[in-house]
C-alpha cells in the first residue's frame, strides 16, 4: 500500500488518542480504587455489585429490626427482674402473715405490705419503652392497665379475671421470608412477634377453683383474706402464689432463651455481611498493585508512543536533500 | 529531409514540459495538508508524427516522436472507495451520535456513583421497616414520608432530565437537518460550475475536490448514494429518494416532521428512509420506544421508552399505595413520573399513612405497614411487559441502559476502525506522499536540465553549421 505522510500522522494521532484514554482509564481506576465508573463500562458486574448493594443494605435493617427486639427484651428482663423480686418479698410476707401465731395486727401489717407491692407491679407492668407501654401487647399508645372500682386490675378496659384475651401480634421483619398468609395476615413463622401482652405478664382469667390467675388480682385477695382474719383457706391462695413466682421465673428463663436466638441470628447476619462485604470489594474493588503496575505500564506506552512522534513525523526526503 | 529547427521544438516541449510537472508538484506539495485534496499528476504524451503534414515522403531515420505534449492534468481518486467511505461515515456517524445520546440517559439512571431510584426505594423500604416497629411516633412515619416524597421528586426529576436532553437533542437534530440543505445547495453550485468548467473544456479538479468534500460531510448526516452524469453533474439519492436530481435540475428540501408519531424526516415528495448517519441516532433515541412500539414503530430503547417505563413505575407504585392505604385515604396523586406526588392529605399528616386495617385501631399495631413492606419486595404487573419486584423493574432499566450504551460503544469502535481503514485506503490512492513529490521535484529539473542541454547542443551544432562549415582553406 502506498504510504503518505497524512496516513502516517492521522494514524499516529489515533494511536496517541487510544493510549492517552486508556492511561486516563488506569490512572482513574487507581485513584479511585473502583474497577468501574459508569454501569456500562461492564454492566454484569455492576448489576451484581447492585444486588449485593441491596443484600447489605437489608442485613444491615434486619440487625436493627433484632437490635429493637433486643432492646425490648432488656426492658422486659428488667421488669420481670424486678416484679420476681416483689413476688419473693410477697411470698415470705404471706407465710409470715398466715402462721398460727400471727396475730391479726400482724396480717393487716403484711396486708399493706402486699397492696404496696400491687403498685409496684403495677408501676412495673405499665412500665414503658421509648415511649411505649411495654406490655400493652398491640396497642402500645395508651396505658394498658388500670384498677377497676372494685379493686380488680383491668388490661386496656377489660377485668383481668372475667375478661376473654386472644394472642396479641405486632410482627417485626428479621429476614426469616416475611410473608402473608390467609385472609392477609403475617405468617407467625415468617416474623418475630414483639408485642409483649399482659395477660401473659401476669396471667388472665380464674382456675378450676374459682381462684385468680392474675398476680396482681391474687396479692389483693390475699391481702383481703388478712385483712379480714379470713385465713382458713388461705392455704391455696398462697399455693397459688407460688405457681405465679415459678410462673415470673419461667418467663425470665424465657426471656434468655429469646436473647440466645437474637444473638445468634444478628451473628449470623454479621458472617453474611461480611461475606457480602467481601463480595462487594471483589466485584467493585480493584487490587491496588495490579492497579498500580498496569497504570505503569500504559504510562510507559504512552512516553514510548510520544518518543515515536518525534521520530516518524519529522523526516521525510526533503530532510536529507541539500 | 529533416527540418532544421525540428529538434528546437522537441527541447521545448520538453522544458514545458518540465516546468508544469514541476508546477503540479509545487501544488501537491502545498495542499499535502488541505482537506478534501487528491493529488494531480500530470499525464504526458509523446508527440506523435504525422505524415499528413509532409508533401513528399520522409526517410524512415526521419520518422520519429516529436517531443512531449501534456494530455491532461489528472487528479487520482478511487470512486468506489469514495462511496465505501461514505457509507462507512454514515454508519460510524449514527452509532456514535446513539453512544452520545445514550450516554446521557445512562447519566440519569447510573448508581455507581451516586445515589439514584434504587437506593431512595430501598430507604423507603427500610423505614417502612423502622415504622413497623414503632407505629404510632409521628418521628418514624414521618421519615417514611419523606422517603415517599423523594421517590415522587426522583421520579419527578429523572423524566425532567430526560425531557431535557430530548430538547437539546431535537435541537441538535434540527442543526443537522439545516447543515444537509446548506450542503445541497453547496453541492447544487459546484454541479452548476463543474458543468460550465467541462463545457469550456476547463480542468475542473479542484471543483470536484470540493464537491467530492461536500458529499463526504453530507454522509455523516444521512444515508446517500450519487449518480454521476454525463455532463459532470452528480444526483444524490437517500434510499430510492432523490435529494438532488441533476437530470431535472431539481433540490429536495429536508425537513423534520414532529407529529404524535414521533419525529420523521421529510422532502416534499414524503419521508425519506433514513438507514444510518447521524439522523439515524437521532431518530433511534428520540423515537424509540422500546418494549412500548407498536408492530412497525421504532423498537429502539430510546428517551420514550425510558419516559413511559418511569411512567408505568410511577402510576403502578402510586396505585399500589393507594389501595393499601385505603381507597378513600390516598397516599400519592398522579399517574405519570413527572405528574406522581405526595397527596395533599399525606402532606399535612404524616400519620395519614394506614398502620393497621383493625377494626379496633391502636397505636402499636403494624400489620398494615407489614404488608406494605411485603408488597414492595413482591412481585407486580407493574407494565404489560415487566413482572417483578419495584427494585427489580429499576434494576431492568439500569441493565437495558447499560447493556444498550456498552453494545454501542463497541460497535461504535468498530465502526470507527472501519471508516478510518477506509479512509487510510482513499488517503493511500489520493493523498499527497512528500518522498513523492520530492522524487517527482528533482525528476522534472532533471528532465528541465537535460532539455535545455539538449536545447544548447542544438544552438552549437547550428552554429556548427552556419558559422564554422565551409571555411577549409579560407
């Protein structure tokens, strides 16, 4: 092929252009550490980086979805700490209280003891957490328990003994596949139930001899009973004391048992983090002495490409003519 | 009998000779560099003899050329590589007016480095999460709505910049279309003078230079294929249209027709078929519509295609709010990426959002925000063509750009390396070689020199002859 002067400049023009653009392209990889710049440059990788983006974004919401339950189990450990405290105090004060040699002044002694622990109970179940009734099962806003009249402790309006309670449902997403079941409601097994109902706190409705579940329900009628001198057959009732302090205590063991599964499952999130994490730097990130050598070498091939220019631009016959 | 000045001529003819040669290099040295330019040789032929001029036979050792004569001044050019590099040009000028345009539209939808659509959703999502657990504080559903309101505002924001690069970019195709009449009628007067040049028996070289000029930077435009005729003029043809035809003398004017179809290119005798050239970029970004074309309509994944999939995200994300919320209680008004915003209601409550279906509401209960989260991550009918999750359908948009920008930039780099191959095989017939030229520079005064040599032996051998011849013995 015939050979001009233009082709020779034009071609050397576009090779200098080409390699000017790919040492822009390395040096732009290395200072900024990414593999790629615009979506297009390799739209595989940067579509997998995307869903990663969004793996780790919902790991990291699933960890603060668990981080509230936790919080909430705290709040709930420290309440039940403490109203098992008042049940063992009421406990000694009733064996106290209904022994032989107990007189009534003495009942009615320990009679004002166990109402005063009623309001500690409570105080301790109408507690609250970031502003939410702890215990108010699904309705969080208004305070849940109040005393009727008669003295009976009522749960959001309704008698604790007479009262019909179903199971309360506020679900949290902790990634185990939230979804819908019949009729649009959650799928229990799909979520994690946080509502905390006071029915379960305290026990709900009465037993086959017609004596209260309820804690709070029991240490008034008990405190009735001595206050009264009516102590014949005060034998169940502080049986039934009992059961309700095994009661506190099971759900205190409980209580560790949801920490051990919160634990374990934000550890799990954190070792799929990671390995996302991972991920995302192996598809988005760049081996930074890869990086630098090949940013070498294109700069190399420039200077060379620019030496060039000097050399097949200039000469040409009339150069070494007289 | 030899004529005694006979051989004055030939020297002569030779210096002339010579001088023009030397003359056409000069001219190909100082336009090696003037684009459009295709070198000139000069074609010389022998002076033959002619018997007809003599009366009485010649001796035969009489019978020879009589010196050098210069048919023609010729420019070097290879048609069929003209019309390769044209079409070439055309094909390279639409990918990379396509690879521009849709580099712009990647710019709207690219997350790579910077926050878009997809990240705002998902924040969405994770504070749909938060208020799940928290229903109730006006702190936590207000931030939901402040997600919702950045959804409508990207939304808002991504068809306003389409909108805008379809401005400029109509506008830029509205310069091209006035550039293809201004070349026309370039190309009209250089037929009109090549015409008068030819008739006059006048090289018409640099004419066709500039002519051959016009009808190269006419192919960057649009698809075009010439006619050449007898009487120097050239016809130009887009598809089966003449845009110039010379037989009779008539001028297409181009010009662009914008109607609910989308935009069409037209002359007087109807819409031109326009195949490549930049027009052809245009045309694709600025009238495809992708997935959304009907049977013959432009299936391209130009600006409409990218304007109606917002639309189809934007109207199906309001409804589906909407009924989730309640139908009485809206959460979004609009049903078009640029019209989506937050109802007025939402605006001034941001409890306005339904935490629970319950007949009994109480603060606390989630359920509602729990299947609003569910929804989200379901899939939907969100268009006739698209079944997926909202991430999802925004993730197809990014792919569909980046797919479509990464496809042109590689046949736009093919496209490149054939035009300027091309170009380097027309520059190898036609351009200016200096090494050439400089042969050719010292080969003309060598042949200068050798004439007048020959020119001075003659004058000595007549001098021979009239001064010296005769005088033995005087």
């Amino acid at each position: 092929m015939r050979l001009t002067n233009n082709i020779i400049s034009k071609n050397y023009i576009k090779n200098l252009h080409e390699s000017l653009t790919d040492l822009n392209a390395s040096n732009t990889r290395v200072t900024a550490e990414r593999r790629y710049m615009k979506i297009s440059e390799d739209p595989a990788t940067a579509l997998k980086a995307m869903k990663i983006r969004k793996n780790l974004s919902r790991l990291d919401m699933y960890k603060e979805n668990l981080s509230d339950a936790q919080g909430l189990l705290n709040q709930y450990e420290s309440t039940i700490s403490n109203i098992n405290d008042i049940v063992t105090e009421a406990l000694a004060q009733v064996s106290q209280g209904t022994t032989g040699t107990s007189d009534s002044a003495v009942r009615i002694t320990v009679a004002n003891t166990l109402r005063g622990y009623q309001e500690s109970i409570l105080a301790a179940a109408n507690t609250r957490y970031a502003g939410d009734y702890l215990f108010g099962g699904e309705n969080v806003g208004d305070i849940p328990f109040l005393t009727a009249d008669n003295g009976e402790l009522l749960y959001h309006g309704e008698s604790m003994n007479t009262g019909s309670f179903s199971d309360e449902y506020r679900f949290i997403d902790i990634g185990i596949g939230l979804t819908l079941g019949d009729g649009g409601v959650v799928e229990p097994k799909s979520a994690m139930n946080i509502a905390n109902t006071g029915a379960a706190l305290l026990g709900a409705g009465v037993d086959e001899n017609g004596i209260t579940n309820n804690l709070y329900n029991l240490l008034g009628k008990i405190a009735d009973k001595l206050e009264n001198n009516d102590i014949d057959d005060i034998r169940i009732y502080s049986d039934k004391l009992n059961d309700k302090a095994d009661d506190i205590r099971l759900q205190y063991v409980s209580i560790g048992e949801k920490t051990n599964f919160i634990s374990y499952f934000t550890g799990r999130i954190e070792s799929e983090k990671l390995n996302a994490t991972e991920k995302q730097t192996e598809l988005e990130g760049i081996n930074i002495e890869e990086a630098i050598i090949a940013f070498n070498q294109q700069e190399l091939a420039y200077n060379a490409c620019l030496q060039m220019g000097t050399k097949i631009l200039q000469p040409s016959l009339l150069d070494f003519l007289d | 009998m030899r004529a005694s000045f006979l051989g004055f001529e030939i020297a002569k003819s030779g210096l002339q000779t010579a001088q023009t040669g030397l003359d056409v290099t000069g001219q190909n040295m100082s336009k090696m560099n003037t684009e459009g330019y295709s070198r000139q040789v000069v074609e010389q032929s022998t002076v033959y003899y002619d018997s007809t001029s003599y009366k009485y036979a010649l001796m035969n050792s009489d019978k020879f050329g009589q010196g050098v004569s210069i048919t023609q001044i010729n420019q070097i050019r290879d048609e069929f590589l003209d019309t390769r590099y044209r079409a070439a040009n055309s094909e390279d000028s639409s990918l990379s007016k396509s690879l521009s345009i849709l580099t712009n539209i990647e710019e709207v939808f690219d997350e790579t480095l910077n926050d878009g659509l997809s990240v705002i959703l998902e924040e969405f999502y994770t504070r749909l999460q938060t208020l799940s657990s928290n229903t109730g504080d006006i702190e936590f559903s207000g931030l939901v709505r402040s997600s919702a309101q950045k959804i409508t505002e990207t939304l808002n924001y991504y068809n306003k910049q389409l909108e805008t690069i379809n401005e400029q970019e109509k506008f830029d195709l509205s310069v091209s279309i006035q550039d293809i009449n201004t070349l026309t009628e370039k190309i009209v007067q250089m037929n009109k003078a090549v015409q008068f040049e030819t008739l006059q028996g006048n090289p018409t070289n640099e004419l066709l230079d500039t002519r051959n000029l016009y009808l190269d930077k006419l192919s960057s435009h649009i698809n075009i294929s010439t006619e050449s005729n007898t009487d120097g003029t050239i016809s130009v043809k887009v598809g089966s249209q003449y845009l110039i035809d010379s037989k009779h003398a008539s001028v297409a004017t181009v010009s662009l027709q914008d109607d609910t179809d989308g935009l069409a290119i037209i002359t007087e005798s109807g819409e031109l078929e326009v195949i490549s050239g930049d027009l052809k970029g245009y045309l694709d970004t600025l009238n495809g519509n992708g997935a959304y074309a009907e049977d013959s309509g432009n299936d391209f994944n130009g600006i409409p295609y990218y304007q109606k999939s917002l639309d189809d995200f934007a109207k199906s994300f309001a409804e589906m709010f909407n009924e989730l919320n309640s139908t009485e209680k809206p959460l979004f008004a609009g049903d078009s990426a640029s019209t989506i915003i937050l109802s007025e209601e939402w605006l001034k409550n941001s409890n306005y959002i339904t935490t629970t279906t319950s007949s009994d509401p109480s603060e606390g209960m989630n359920d509602n925000i729990l299947r609003m989260i569910i929804a989200l991550d379901s899939p939907r009918q969100i268009s006739d063509k698209f079944n997926g999750a909202f991430d999802e359908y925004v993730s197809k948009l990014m792919t569909d750009i980046a797919i479509d920008v990464n496809f042109a930039f590689d046949m736009s780099k093919t496209a490149s390396t054939v035009l300027s191959s091309v170009d380097n095989q027309r520059e190898a017939i036609k351009g200016v070689s200096l090494n050439e030229e400089t042969v050719n520079l010292m080969k003309y005064q060598k042949a200068f020199e050798a004439s007048a040599r020959v020119m001075t032996a003659l004058d000595e051998m007549l001098d021979t002859i009239i001064n010296r011849m005769g005088t033995v013995g005087r």
